[in-house]
C-alpha cells in the first residue's frame, strides 16, 4: 500500500510490478528482492514509481537506525561526561595529594619550630638561672 505523492491518496495494487534484487537485503546475506512497482492513482490517474513489499520494513529500518543513533549519541554524552568526571577526579587527587604533601611539610615545620623554641626557651631558662646565681637571687626565686 502506497501514497500517491500527488494527492496522497492510498492506492492499494500496482499497475505493473518487477523486482530487483536489494542490497541492503544482499548485505544481509538474504536472497530477497526488492519489488518495485508503477502505481495509478484512482483519484487524480497520477502514475508513479514506489517500493511495493520492502516499504514498511524500511520504515522499520528508518526507525531502528534513528534510535541506534539517538542511543549513540546518549553513549556518546556519557562518554563524555565520565570522561570529564574521571579528568576531574584526577585532578582532585593530584590536589589532595599535593595538601597532604604540604600539610606534611607545615606539619614537619611547626615541630622543628616547636623543637627550636623548646631549644630557646631552655637556653632562656638557663641563662636566667645562671643571671639569678650571678646575682644571688636563687634562694627567694625558689620559693
Ligand atoms: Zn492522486
């Protein structure tokens, strides 16, 4: 059943039909021909030429090949998007590790500053002794 592409009248039987073969058929594997036919329309006695049997299954065809297509495209913007996230991700985790790296070496500073100021501060203590012994100010200094 075709479409008269005049009027868009159905009509329903060729006015003469032969067959070739198909390739998307011979593609396949499968020994099946496409059967092509003159057509008169019953309203406006247009002639044309249409596909009698394989066009419902190109439509199929047609269809299928839209949503193998629309689902590539979806499989294509995942792609990408796990792309980005794993770009990003591993760019998060040079940066942690680089933190870690630096909060080590912060960490690392402030005990060799707690170490030397320890060190100082026992100098200090020293030497206010030694000051508080000079100037005999030990026994009061005790208590
Ligand atoms: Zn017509």
């Amino acid at each position: 059943m075709v479409k008269c592409p005049k009027c868009g009248k159905e009509v329903l039987t060729p006015v003469k039909t032969w067959s070739i073969p198909s390739r998307k058929a011979a593609k396949k594997g499968e020994e099946r021909k496409l059967v092509m036919g003159i057509f008169e329309c019953s309203s406006c006695k247009a002639r044309f030429r249409a596909a009698v049997t394989a066009e419902i299954e190109t439509e199929e065809t047609v269809s299928v090949k839209n949503m193998v297509e629309r689902i590539k495209g979806i499989k294509g913007e995942l792609m990408h998007t796990l792309k980005n996230l794993r770009g990003k991700i591993k760019t998060l985790e040079t940066e942690r590790a680089n933190l870690m790296i630096e909060i080590g070496k912060l960490k690392k500073m402030a005990e060799s500053k707690v170490s030397a100021l320890e060190g100082e501060v026992n100098m200090l203590r020293e030497e206010v002794g030694s000051l508080r012994d000079l100037l005999g100010y030990t026994e009061e200094s005790e208590k």
